[in-house]
C-alpha cells in the first residue's frame, strides 16, 4: 500500500490529462484519486500503480492488461475504462466515477437482505456473461461476409 505522503503527493498534480482533485482510496497496488479529465471537464476516477509495483516491468504490463480487458467489456454494472498510459513515469488507468458505497463499505453496516445479496449476484452475473449471438447474425455469417 502506498505511504500516505505517495499518495496525497499528487493532489493538484495534472496525470495523463487529468487534474487530481482528492485521494479516493488505496490499496496494495496503487491509489485511486478523484479528478478532472481537463479535455472534457468530466470527473473521473483516475487509478495510479504504485511507484513500487512500477518499478518492475512485469507489474507495469499487468496493469496495462487489466485495464485493456477491462475497456472491452460494456455493461451497466461495469466501470468504463476511458484511457491508459503513461506520464512522466506514472502509470494510469482513467475510468468512469461512480457516485455512491462500495460493497466493502456496504457490509460494514451490516449483512445484506436477500432481496438485496441477490440484486448484487445478478449484476457481476449479467456483467460477467459472454454476448451471446442472435439466430440472425449467425444465419447470414459467411466468409464472404467476414
């Protein structure tokens, strides 16, 4: 986990065209910040690696990859990835800001009704399904229309 003063470093500083505005979080890979997207004066949640965890090439290209994944799949119960990079040797996911409790903060008030555990269940489940095909788009698919 980064050190507190890793992480509250950054507020005020620009990164990959995001202005930091407010620590959001920390984990044992990086810290989740609060900002503005500059371009389009949308807030954002903008994920940064660890100076640590960046110092090796291995750890750099799996948080690359996990926000590569993440940008292909689309569902409402799923953060959108808008961009990742690099700058000025900060590595970065940019991702949509999502107003309200996480589930961690959640369960710390107690247990989940059931009604409300399954709601839960059925949103990763929906989120985590593959596409599936429809009769037509299968029917007239053909190397010709490749």
């Amino acid at each position: 986990m980064p050190s507190d003063n890793t992480a509250f470093k950054l507020i005020g500083q620009t990164i990959g065209g995001c202005q930091i505005k407010k620590l959001l979080g920390t984990g044992g890979m990086g810290a989740v910040y609060l900002a503005n997207q500059v371009s389009l004066g949308k807030e954002v949640a903008l994920k940064i690696l660890d100076e640590r965890w960046a110092a090796h090439e291995r750890h750099i290209e799996g948080f690359l990859r996990e926000a590569r994944l993440a940008a292909k799949l689309e569902d409402e119960h799923i953060i959108q990835i808008y961009d990742v990079g690099t700058d000025r040797n900060w590595n970065f996911i940019v991702m949509q800001f999502a107003r309200g409790e996480n589930l961690k903060d959640r369960l710390r008030r107690g247990p989940l009704e059931i009604e409300e555990a399954l709601s839960h269940i059925e949103g990763v489940a929906r989120a985590s399904a593959p596409p599936t095909a429809t009769a037509s788009s299968t029917a007239t698919s053909s190397p010709a229309t490749w």
